[in-house]
C-alpha cells in the first residue's frame, strides 16, 4: 500500500493511513513494519457468502493527512 501510494513506511501513519472493512468486522489491516495489506480475521467465505458464487470483501483505505 505504501508502495502503491509513492508514501514511505513512515508517513502511513504520519498521514493517518487506515483500512476500514464494510461491518463491524475489520478483516483487514496495514502491517506496520512492511505497509503491506494482509488480512486480521479469520475469513471464513462459507459464512460470509453462504449462497453467493462469487464471494466479495470490500474495504476502504482512509488517508486522513491531505496527499
């Protein structure tokens, strides 16, 4: 992420950057040491798309620092 925003590892938090997930569960994180988007539940597609084919997890990345 950090990578893909022309930002430094340390201006992620710097700036405020933030995953948020659709929910109240927030499957997804930034990892500190890497700025790398990787998962922070469990996911479980069996529960979250019980009858749907194609199976879809949406997230946001909040950049509270103007860019």
């Amino acid at each position: 992420v950090a990578k893909d925003l022309g930002l430094q590892l340390p201006e992620l938090g710097d700036r405020g950057v933030r995953i948020v997930s659709e929910g109240r569960t927030q499957y997804f994180t930034l990892h500190g040491k890497t700025g790398h988007l990787v998962t922070a539940e469990r996911i479980d597609r069996e529960e979250l798309c019980e009858r749907v084919q194609q199976c879809l997890l949406r997230c946001e990345l909040i950049v509270e620092e103007e860019m």
